[in-house]
C-alpha cells in the first residue's frame, strides 16, 4: 500500500496532462470563441461523432473518470 501511495501523485500528474490534451485536441476545428461558450455556428455542437473524434471522445471520458478515482484513492 505504502508504493501506491508514493506513485500516485506521479500518476494523477500524468493522467492531468492527458486529460487536458485530450480536450484541448477536440476543439481543434473550433474557433477561438467556442473554447470558452460562444460560437458563430449554435448546431455545431450537436453532430454525430465519428472516426478518430469518436474515440477521442471515449477516451477522454475514461482518461476523466481514471483522474476521478486516483484522486478519491488519494483520500483514503
């Protein structure tokens, strides 16, 4: 248990970065103005996710949900 402990941080570190990438590479095709909410274009939100962007999506959501446990280990 005392190696987990020790490890972790280093691992949330690395998972942060990823997750970051991970949103940051999905808004490539936006403009400056939807990073932060506001776009010219209101349905280009609402698309089928297809490809490469689908399985950016998934992993995005795991890389989140791995970050979300190793800081709820991180309590304990």
């Amino acid at each position: 248990m005392k190696t987990i402990v020790s490890i972790l941080p280093y691992i949330q570190i690395v998972l942060a970065v990823i997750l970051v990438a991970a949103i940051l590479l999905q808004k490539t095709g936006a403009q400056i103005g939807g990073a932060f909410g506001g776009s010219d274009n209101f349905s280009s939100a609402f698309h089928t996710r297809r490809g490469f962007e689908k399985q950016l999506f998934i992993l995005t959501i795991i890389v989140a949900i791995l970050f979300a446990l190793s800081a709820l280990l991180s309590l304990v």
